[in-house]
C-alpha cells in the first residue's frame, strides 16, 4: 500500500459475518476514520480513504477507543472531548 502522506494507524478491527469487516483508523492528524467493507475491498477503501464515518480530531480530542455490540449494531467511539454511537445497521446484509 503507497500513501500520499503517512499511512493511517490502526487503532481497532473486528471481523463480521458475511466475509465483513470493521475498522478504526487514526490519521496523522488525529481524525478517526471508521471503515465497514468486505474483506477482498477492505485494502482499497484504506487506500481511497472511503470511510463510514470520519471524525475530526478538533472535534473529538486527542484520544479515541472503540467499541462494538454485534448484537445492537452499534459501535461506541470514546473520546477525550464525548462519547459517539454509530449504528451500523450494515452488519447483517450481503
């Protein structure tokens, strides 16, 4: 994989059915970036920077976890600054 800038730190990943997966991303800014994509995509959504969800570091702080409930589909993301839910009503489609 060759990036323009520094390539995005993985911070969380999680597999899903359906050949699916999940991952948290940091920028060199400090943006998270939260990707949900088949396996055989997942390198070319890194690449594109084609996220689900993008949060901006200004807004969120300089610290970030995540965590994931398969079973509400929803996936919390701490931050320094609150806490954001995202539903990821994606979970379970083909």
């Amino acid at each position: 994989m060759q990036f323009r800038s520094s390539p995005p730190l993985l911070r969380y990943a999680h597999l899903l059915e359906g050949d699916r997966i999940l991952v948290g991303l940091v920028d060199s800014q400090g943006n998270a970036m939260i990707l949900l994509e088949r396996l055989n995509r997942i390198e070319a959504a890194i690449k594109s920077r084609s996220c689900t969800k993008f949060f901006h570091q200004d807004k969120i702080g300089q610290m970030c976890l995540f965590a994931l409930d398969e079973s509400k589909h929803m996936l919390a993301v701490y931050t320094s600054a609150r806490v954001c839910h995202c539903l990821f009503e994606q979970f379970h489609r083909g």
